[in-house]
C-alpha cells in the first residue's frame, strides 16, 4: 500500500515568481506573428465551409455530386 505525500508549504515568493515567468512567456509568445502556414490554412478552411454552405443553399436538383 502506498503512503501519501504531505502537500509541502506553499511558498508564495515562489508561487508569484512562478505566476510572472508564465505570464512574461505567454506575453512573448501571443506577440510573435501567426505563421504563413497557419494563416494559409485558416484561409483555405474559410474557403471551404463557403462553399459547403453555398452548396447547400442551392435546390436539390442544381446540386453537383463532389
């Protein structure tokens, strides 16, 4: 059988160093531009719900087998 851990004291210097560092990486990476690829991609998937939902706009019978 297997004995739990006691939670150690927090340390709240360490726990608002820890909480500054993540804040200070999230800030530099939401700053950094999207990469062409995504951006490409995002255009692309835009493209085709466009024309899924045009496609289904259209009657019945004008509709093409894709």
């Amino acid at each position: 059988m297997t004995q739990r851990q006691r939670a150690r004291p927090r340390n709240e210097q360490a726990d608002r160093e820890i909480d500054e560092n993540l804040k200070r990486a999230f800030d530099q990476i939401a700053s950094e531009p999207v990469p062409d690829r995504f951006t490409d991609l995002l255009k692309r998937l835009k493209e085709k719900e466009a024309g899924k939902t045009r496609a289904q706009d259209q009657p019945e019978e004008n509709r093409s087998d894709d």
